[in-house]
C-alpha cells in the first residue's frame, strides 16, 4: 500500500493556493510539505491540520493505492471501502 496527495494538490488549485500557503495556514513543517510532494506517509495529526485548515475531509486530501499483485485495479480509494446508503 502507498498513498497520494494529488487530491490535495488539485485542492489547492482550485482555491487558488500556493504550497506555502497551505504550510503556513495549516501550521505544518517544511519537512511535512516535503513529504506530501514526495506521496511519503505524514502523521494522522498533520492531515487533520491540512483539513482543518481547508475545510475538507480526508477523503480530499489522500487516496490509498493498492499494488497488491494480481490486483484488477491499481488504486483504491478510501470511498471505496464506505457502505452504500
């Protein structure tokens, strides 16, 4: 398993924010910035802050992608393990 912050990144996009922007309003390090462009695990505090600070779930941040040989698909997100309504 691995994760990927494109989500988060297309987020910041679409409210016109620069990476620095969000390093300063969510009150993470440069280090945990670092790690995000890189899709390396940050802590479960870190992504509260960043959602917090957007406004978002974490649904919107980071996806999970399954390289789980012998697999029909490569990525797994987290809406996909909800039940159905």
């Amino acid at each position: 398993m691995a994760v990927t912050y494109t989500k988060l990144w297309k987020l910041l996009l679409d409210k016109k924010m620069k990476r620095t922007d969000l390093k300063n309003i969510a009150g993470i390090s440069s280090s945990t910035l670092a790690k995000l462009g890189k899709d390396e695990y940050v802590s479960l505090e870190s992504i509260e802050k960043i959602c917090c600070a957007l406004g978002c779930n974490i649904d919107q941040v980071v996806d999970v992608i399954d390289h789980t040989p012998g697999r029909d698909r490569a990525h797994r997100r987290l809406s996909d393990f909800r039940e159905a309504p």
